[in-house]
C-alpha cells in the first residue's frame, strides 16, 4: 500500500497538534516517525488509522481518499493493522482466538484468509514464534509473548499496513531488543508496510527504511537512518538524535575553526547550511578525539565521568561550555586534557 498525506494539519480546540504535513510512504517501506513527547507523532498516526480525521489536507491510500476534512473512511475499511503501547489483549481468549478474531471479523480480510482460517492461524503463530503458545491465556505469558501476540493479531488478516504506536516503551531493555528483531522480521516476511512511532533514537535507527523527525507538529527532517545520525540538518535533530554538541566557532567555506582553538580547521564539507549561517559544527560524543593535556586542539578538562564497560562517558568544561564525550581512553576527573575531531582535523600553517 503506498500512501499519501497531503498538506494534513489537525486542531484540537485552541492547540494545532499538526501543522501543513506532506509525506509518502511506499508500498514494504518500514519509516519510523521520531519525536519528543507531544510533538504530533501518535496525532499522526491516529489520522493513518481513521480515529482522527484532519481538520485540513488529505491522506491517500493506493490513490484513494480515506480522510479529509469532509471525509474520513473508518478503520476497519482501511485493510490496517494496529499495535498499541499498552498490549490490549482480552483476557478471556487464549493466543489462539486473539488471531482468530481479526481474521472474522475485519470486513476487508482477503477471501483467501477467510476461506482457509485455520492455515493462516497456524502461519501466523509459526511467524512470530508462538506456536508452542497457542492455549496459552494472556495472565500466563510474558511481557514479550504478550506483544508478539498483539503482532500477531494485526497481521491475521494480512494487512497492507501495520501502524505501531511505542509498542516496546512497556518492555525491559533486553525484551526491547529481542523484540526489535522480531518485528523486522515480520516485516521482511509479510512485506508490510509499517508505520512505527517511537521516542527512542535507538529503535528507529536500527529498524527503519527511512525516519521522519517531527517537533511541535511539524517534520524537521527526513530521510535514511544514516542521514538522520550523520547528516541533521538543523539544530534539533544534530541534538535530539546523533546527540551531538554544537560547537561555536568560525566557518570559512568548508572549513571550521572552533573556538578556543586558533591552530585547528574541521572540514565541514557534509554539515548543512544551517550550521554554517548559525557559526556551529555538530559533534557527536563518539566523534571527538581525546588527548591527554596538549596544546592541539580545545583544551579542557573533565568535569564528570561514567565507566561503561567498553567506553568511558565524559563531561568535559571547555571554557563557558561543558561536552559531552565518549572515549575508550581512561582518565580521571580533573584531568586536563584536548579535543580535536577524530579522523578530520587539519593542522593550519602546517
């Protein structure tokens, strides 16, 4: 299913919770819309799903309008699939009957499903690895069987759309990760497209096709996870997802002088316009290159430090401004020591 939205914007009372949002997403694609706490995202997805209709613009599913502010086509015409934050199950159907359901009682589950129920139970359950689970009741399971049990029950009827909203946030860090790699491979089994709202940078980096990073309703940037991590194109995303510190200093064309250091240009030839009007280089944490005291680079000294098994965490006062740095080097709080861009940095008058 390929899908358009077209100039959406949604009003709730006095509050625009959307502002003018135009994306596509193509048929398979995994895109994962990224955001802080009421910046929209989930708004967003309600309107993908028919339990929002927009207030102004258009969606369009396989080039049909399902939404618009004189037209919004119910959910359960829309040949979607939905996971929720919370997992939702009925506590009187085992594992079993949750898939069962969808596939009875959605009206626009294909006649192939319909005409062979107990074929795609059985896929379904094999699919997301519950088959040794099927009588099971939700108070017996765990918190990961739970949500495979909410996959599953969006894909019973084969959808051409599976819209997750923050369907792991309620899970412990390792269920977190196993349950990444169970949804991508729901997705390059079924070849569904998926729509998945998160807050967290890791999930949407490590799953998604392509992320869109919105804040106060509208989309700041989008794009492959590398762009996003690698490239941001304005101060939000350099801070909200690669974490990066924004570094004061001089540009001249693709080179940068930061402050504090009158021996050191980083090339800046992939660091967007904006930073180069706005006299900052984004530096993630990973990037700087630490050394023990020195006069190369912006010297400073270590205010705090984290151990964390393979790398050290460190704050690092550079004058008015405080760092933050990731190094496998150990030193001590107090230490003095110099930052330069790992990889990049060019001596002048060398």
């Amino acid at each position: 299913m390929s899908i358009e939205i077209r100039q959406v914007s949604k009003v709730f009372g006095s509050f625009q919770a959307l502002h003018s949002i135009n994306l596509t997403i193509e048929k398979g694609e995994f895109v994962a819309i990224l955001g802080p706490s009421g910046c929209g995202k989930t708004t967003l997805l309600r309107i993908l799903a028919g339990f929002e209709q927009p207030s102004s613009g258009e969606v369009q599913m396989n080039g049909r309008m399902v939404a618009g502010a004189d037209r919004l086509l119910p959910p359960e015409k829309r040949r979607i699939g939905m996971v929720f934050q919370s997992f939702a199950l009925w506590p009187h159907m085992n594992v079993t009957e949750h898939i069962r359901f969808p596939i009875r009682t959605h009206k626009d589950t294909p006649p192939h499903i319909r005409g062979q129920e107990e074929q795609r139970i059985r896929q379904v359950l094999e699919l997301t690895g519950l088959s040794h689970l099927a009588e099971r009741m939700p108070h017996e399971l765990s918190g990961g069987q739970k949500q495979r049990v909410a996959i599953a029950r969006a894909l019973a009827s084969e959808p051409s759309l599976l819209l997750m909203d923050e369907p792991l946030s309620s899970l412990d860090a390792m269920l977190r990760m196993d349950m990444r790699r169970e949804i991508q491979q729901v997705h390059r089994s079924t070849g569904s497209a998926i729509v998945y709202v998160t807050h967290d940078q890791g999930e949407a980096l490590a799953m998604a096709d392509r992320i869109v990073v919105m804040k106060d309703g509208r989309i700041e940037q989008a794009g492959t996870p590398q762009d996003i991590y690698l490239r941001p194109e304005t101060e939000f995303v350099a801070r909200f997802v690669s974490k990066s510190n924004l570094i004061e200093g001089r540009w001249s064309g693709n080179s940068f002088t930061p402050q504090g250091s009158s021996n050191t240009a980083w090339d800046g030839a992939e660091v967007a316009g904006y930073f180069k009007q706005s006299g900052l280089y984004p530096v993630r944490p990973d990037q700087f290159l630490l050394r023990a005291g020195g006069e190369d680079g912006i010297p400073g000294e270590i205010v705090n430090v984290q151990f964390q098994g393979k790398e050290f965490h460190y704050d690092i006062r550079c004058d008015e401004h405080q760092w933050e740095v990731i190094s496998p080097l150990a030193f001590r709080l107090h230490d003095r020591v110099s930052l330069s861009l790992a990889n990049s940095p060019v001596l002048l008058g060398v």
